[in-house]
C-alpha cells in the first residue's frame, strides 16, 4: 500500500503533499492511482477531497495519460468547473473529449464566462452546439455572445458578470441594491458606475462604499480615470495595458462605448502564460503547440 495513508489524508499539511517545486509529490499521484487501479473510488476521493482546485488539476497533468480518465471517473463528483479553469489546456481538452455535452455544460455553468468560453471554443463545432443546447438560455446566449468575437480578442477574455450601477444613486441604493439581488455576482471588488447610455464614467472600490455616509452620492465616491478595453483589441495589448497602468480590472466596451464586460488581473496572468510559452516554442523552433504539452504520448 502507498506510503499516503488515506484516512489521514484531511489531516496532512499542505506540505506534506508537495515536493520542493510547490507540485504534488509523486508519492502522492501513485497513491491515487493505485486505488483507481484496486476499485477503490471511494479512497481516491478521500485522498483528492481536500486538495486546493490548483492541485486537482496538478494531479491530472502529472498522471499518466492513460489514467487520467480513470481518475476522472473515480473523482467525479470533485471535478468541477474550477479544477478545469485550472488545467493546461492539452489535459483539459482530453477530459472534455471523455465527457458526455450535459456534463461539460453544467461545469461551464459553473464558471465565469471567460473560463466557459475557453473550454467550448477549443471543441468542435458539432460538439458545441450539443453542449450549448444543453445550457439554461441565459448562460447559452452569454457563451454564444463571446464566440461571436474573434479569436484572442477582449470579447473572448472577459468576464459578464459585474456590478454597474447608476451614476445618481447614493452610497445607500448600492448597499440595498447589492444586498437584495441574490442573483449578483459575489465575487468582486469594484463596482463600475455608468450614465443613462450605459458608457462607464468611473469605478468605485466596494471598501470605498462601506466606508462612506449613506446619503453621499456614489458619483462623488468614485474614481473618474480609469482605462477601457475595447470589445475587439487583441488579448496581448490587453495584457500590456494591464501592465502599464498595474491595472487590478478593466471595463470593457462595445464600438458605442458602453459596458459590455470587465477583464481581470487573474485573466492576465493567463494569457502572459500563454504567450511566454508560445514565445519560447518559437525561439526553439518547436513551431505551434504547448509549452506543457508531453513530446511522447
């Protein structure tokens, strides 16, 4: 049996599973192998059950290609849509692949549209419309929204789900009005003020909100600078205006200048990724392909 012991395993520090490269030991990963292998479900999840999503997605990319399947099979019910946002790309689309259109589009439900987008559009196309058929109307038409835009553009990256709200309420109608809408996104630390056309016109820092008089108008509470992303400007200038102006998020806006969608930090740092491995491919002249992507299958 694996030196991991598996009812010990919600007691373990965080540095018992991981090796000097901050990734999960290899102790670890044959663990769980070793009872998807003896029909053990029930242990593999006792062992995965605790692990940060980061990890879970760790665990498939350091797993042989052959068991990752069976791994997903096993654990199932722990792979949701954060584990896969979390994964390369080559792993991700590899599970996806093994994944019935219901199950892909419940975890997509699950997450932000960007990260949704990002699974759908690398499937082919009869593979996404089955998925999209199988979504809520309202999440179906965000995702086909976002594959409308081109390939790498702002459209694509950023995320639908934000707090706007008009420029004449008070500090008071935003605290209400963010207290009653269970539907708002609770995941969030800016809030964008618009006018009557929708344009954005300014942001304010939800620590700002807390601490301000009810009465105050939210429009002398905010913050007037800000930088907006066009709807269709390619993802690397995107990230370079994240870099130049040390951006925390950024509104994102149609050719008519209103607010459409807002791109993150989080979002960046992704795509740096990205492109920092495709410029090393390039200067090994590896050509087109994945940086994390195994030479041999």
């Amino acid at each position: 049996m694996s030196e991991i012991d598996i009812e010990a395993a919600d007691a373990l520090p965080a540095a018992a599973l991981h090796d000097e490269d901050d990734r999960l030991k290899s102790s670890f990963v044959d663990a769980v192998i070793e009872c998807v292998e003896q029909g053990d479900a029930e242990g593999a999840r006792a062992l995965v059950r605790p692990l940060h999503p980061a990890d879970i997605a760790d665990l498939f990319e350091l797993a042989p290609q052959d068991m990752r399947q069976p791994i997903a099979a096993a654990i199932a019910e722990l792979l949701d849509g954060d584990v896969l946002s979390e994964m390369n790309e080559w792993v991700r689309d590899e599970l996806i692949d093994a994944l019935a259109p219901h199950e892909v589009a419940e975890i997509a439900t699950q997450l932000d549209t960007d990260d949704a987008v990002a699974i759908i559009e690398e499937m082919e196309e009869e593979d996404q419309r089955a998925v999209l058929r199988a979504m809520e109307p309202d999440d179906r038409a965000a995702i086909e929204e976002a594959l409308s835009f081109p390939e790498e553009s702002a459209g694509r990256l950023m995320q639908r789900d934000l707090i706007a709200v008009p420029e004449h309420w008070t500090v008071g109608d935003v605290l209400d009005y963010l207290r009653r809408n269970e539907d708002l996104t609770t995941d969030f630390w800016e809030i964008f003020v618009v006018d009557h056309k929708h344009h954005p016109i300014g942001t304010c820092k939800l620590s700002w909100v807390m601490r301000t008089p009810r009465k105050v108008s939210i429009s002398d509470v905010m913050a007037r600078e800000q930088t907006l992303i066009p709807v269709d400007m390619d993802q690397e200038e995107v990230a370079l205006r994240f870099q130049k102006y040390a951006l925390i998020s950024a509104a994102v806006v149609d050719p008519a200048g209103r607010l459409v969608g807002m791109i993150t930090v989080d979002d960046i740092v992704h795509i740096i990724q990205e492109e920092a491995g495709e410029d090393i491919l390039k200067l090994s002249g590896a050509g087109d392909g994945d940086i994390n992507e195994p030479i041999l299958e």
